[in-house]
C-alpha cells in the first residue's frame, strides 16, 4: 500500500440556514470573487461538517455559518457539530451536541424545515397547512422566521422524542401527528416577544436534552470531542459498499488504533500529557466510530481479501495494545516506536508524522467512500481530528524548546493554519 510505505519510510508526507451571498471587492482591475454562505441553524450549528451532494466541503465562517468557495451541488447536508443554545458563537457550558442530520435540496437554509421539506408531498402540505412559501423553507431561519422557529422547535421534539437521526426520513404520517402541536407552538410563538433563543433553550429544557459540560468543553477545545459520532453512523441509512470501501474500514481501524496504541506506549515513557489527552479523549472515539462502521456492515476486518465471517466486538476487544489484524500496521507501529523511543522530541515528531499522513490518507479514503454517506461523515470527523492533533504536537515541540515544532521536520510536514484547521479556530473538531 502506498499510504504504508509512507509511513514506513517516514517520507513524502505531505467540511441551517443557507444564505447564498457574493463575496469580494477590488476595482475594474481586479475580479470580483463570489463565495457561497451557506449557515446552518437548529439553533446556529457551530463545527458541523458541512458539504455539498459531490463531497466538497464548506469552510466554516462562524456563527453557522459555512462558506463554498464555489456554488454548491444541491442538496447541502450538515452532520454533527454543536448547537450554540446561548448564542455566543463559542461551544460553551449549556450548548448541545448535534443528533440531526439538517439538509437543504435547492435553497439558501438548512434547517428542520428545508429538511422535511425534501419530500415533495411535506412541503405542499407545509405550504397548504402553515401558509409557508418556498421561498420561507428554503430561506428563512429560526432565528429569521417564528413560523420557521416554532414548527423547527416542535420537528425537533419529535425527532428527540422518537429517536430520529435524519428528518428528511419523516413521513406525511407522521407530520400530520403533530400537525396540532405544531399549530399551537406557531400561535404561542406568535403571539409573545421572547427572543428565540430564549424559546430554544425552554424547550431543551423540558426535554431534559444532556447539556455540555464544563470537562466537554475543556476536551472539545484541546482536543475536539466526540459528538455522538459512533450513533450518528450506526442511525444513517446504510450505503451499498464496494470492496474498496469496505477495506478502507478494515485499514482505518487499524491505523486508528495505532495511533492509539503508539500514543499511550510513548506516554508511559515520556509521561507528556499530549500523548495521553489524544489517545484518551481523541483516539478512543475514532476508534468508536470506526468500529461503529465494523458493525454496522458485519465485516470480518482480520480477512482483507472478503471480510467474511462478520464482526465481532469480542474479537477486536482481544486485539492486544500494540498488536493489528494487517500485518503492515504492526510492521509500522514496530517502526515508529523505535523512532520515538530516542528522546522527547522524536516522539513528539513522530505525533506530527503521524498526524500528516493520516491527513492524506484520510483525504484519499473520503475520495474512495464517494456515494457512501455514512464513511464520508467518519472520515471527515477523523480528518478534523488529525488536524487539531497536528497542531497539539506542534504546540508540545514548541514548548519543549523546539522553536519550529512540527516544521523541524522538513517542509512536507510544515503546515499553515489555512492547511490543516483547527477546530478551536473555526472548524470541526475531535
């Protein structure tokens, strides 16, 4: 495999409401350029992935909102993230982890409402019922529209109260259930001047949603967190895999847990709470995640060549520290320890060599898991992850006297903030 000879070589290393709006400046001389913003609100969502239906993805702006550089193939999903209940624009104590799947098909919002609305029956029914426009569903917000505000709070009730992962699955039937609730919550919304995001968080609190926590947010700052991302996987439709789909799985636990594995030997030696905070509170949730997959197709990942036999928690439970079920990641794990076992800052640099090459191998993965929803989430979620992880070992190089950090090694692992976000500077995080 080409992604293991870089490793082993240790060489060539190297994504609501949706508001279209067009963006740039200059004089005759110059082209204007145009972005497309794209905020995406159940309250604003904060770190979501955010991505258009050929897998490009949005940078995200702030505030909910994400910005394509090009127009977006329709429709726009965003999965995961934060709901920001206080409205301060930072994931802090109070806000929420994000269950939903929120999606607009042809718009400028992403919400509750663009999302049932997929179904072209709900939306006539919407429009019949509720007096909505097309223009209201695909534009208008929450926080734009109390109409929008009221049937949202009320969807999300519903999808809280049933287990609902993805709105856009909800029947007419089911609609039509709450077609009394939802008129009683547009007459209250209506009718009263509480600002809502003060009827948001009433709501949330009736439906005793689990809350941040003080610890989520420290973890999610250093370290990103794990939003639910193992449910989210195992709650969206399955995808009809190729094989070269199903070995990206089988070789993404594998390096996941490598990372892992490396990560708690090097802290046992070193005792520098960078490799512990990122095997703990990072790695161990990739790896959830990934298995969350493992399970979710019955794949057998000790068998490459048909991944019969199915999954057994069991048997990757009893995979020991340090030890993989593809012969190569043992051959590199082997090899990077006795790399990092030199000194400190070997170490360290090792968690930057790390780090890039996941990140590449991580964007070769999302390009092969194409069609398939619910990997090209997970990889995107580790993605994020490796990015924020890059910059923790460049920070520990730095304040272990190596002015350069990461760039010590040479420029293919010298990176920019534009390069690898990070998510405590505006995108998603683990």
């Amino acid at each position: 495999m080409i992604r293991i000879n870089r490793l082993l070589t240790i060489a060539a290393i190297g994504i609501g409401a949706v508001v279209l709006t067009g963006c740039g400046g200059g004089t005759d001389d110059t082209t204007t350029a145009t972005t497309y913003d794209i905020t995406v609100e159940r309250g604003p969502l904060l770190h979501a992935i955010v991505m258009d239906s050929t897998g490009v993805r949005a940078t995200e702006i702030g505030e909910g909102v994400y910005r394509f550089q090009n127009a977006p193939s329709y429709p726009v999903k965003a999965y995961s993230g934060f709901i920001d209940i206080d409205r301060d624009g930072t994931v802090s104590i109070g806000d929420v982890n994000n269950s939903l799947l929120l999606e607009t098909k042809e718009g400028t919002a992403a919400t509750l409402v663009s999302s049932v609305a997929l179904r072209d029956e709900i939306r006539t029914w919407l429009k019949e019922t509720y007096g909505l426009t097309d223009e209201a569903i695909d534009n208008e917000t929450p926080s734009s529209d109390k109409t929008i505000a009221a049937i949202s709070d009320e969807l999300y009730a519903y999808c809280m109260e049933n287990g609902i992962v993805d709105p856009a699955t909800m029947t007419l039937t089911q609609m039509q259930q709450i077609q009394n609730r939802i008129q009683s919550r547009i007459e209250n919304y209506t009718l009263t001047d509480t600002p809502v995001s003060d009827l948001e968080e009433q709501l949330v609190s009736e439906l005793n949603v689990t809350r941040l926590t003080q610890t989520d947010v420290e973890n999610f700052t250093l370290y990103g967190g794990g939003n639910g991302m193992a449910e989210l996987a195992l709650a969206l439709p399955e995808s009809n895999l190729t094989e070269a789909q199903k070995y990206t799985i089988a070789f993404m636990w594998n390096e996941e847990k490598m990372a892992k594995d490396l990560y708690l030997a090097l802290d046992s030696i070193y005792a520098q709470p960078t490799f512990e905070n990122i095997a703990t509170r990072s790695e161990t949730k990739h790896l959830e995640a990934v298995e969350a997959l493992v399970q979710k197709y019955d794949l057998n990942i000790s068998n490459t060549t048909d991944f019969s036999g199915g999954y057994s928690r069991e048997a990757l439970a009893a995979v020991a520290p340090g030890e993989f079920t593809m012969d190569e990641i043992k051959s590199l794990y082997d090899s990077l320890y006795t790399k990092a076992e030199a000194s400190l800052q070997e170490a360290l640099e090792v968690g930057c060599i790390v780090e890039v090459t996941d990140v590449e191998d991580l964007l070769a993965d999302i390009e092969t898991a194409q069609g398939a929803d619910d990997l090209v989430l997970v990889y995107n979620f580790l993605l994020s992850g490796s990015y924020n992880h890059y910059w923790a070992f460049d920070r520990a190089l730095k304040a272990n006297g190596v002015a350069d950090g990461c760039c010590s090694l040479g420029e293919e692992y010298c990176k920019t903030a534009e390069e690898y976000p990070a998510g405590n500077t505006g995108s998603i995080v683990q």
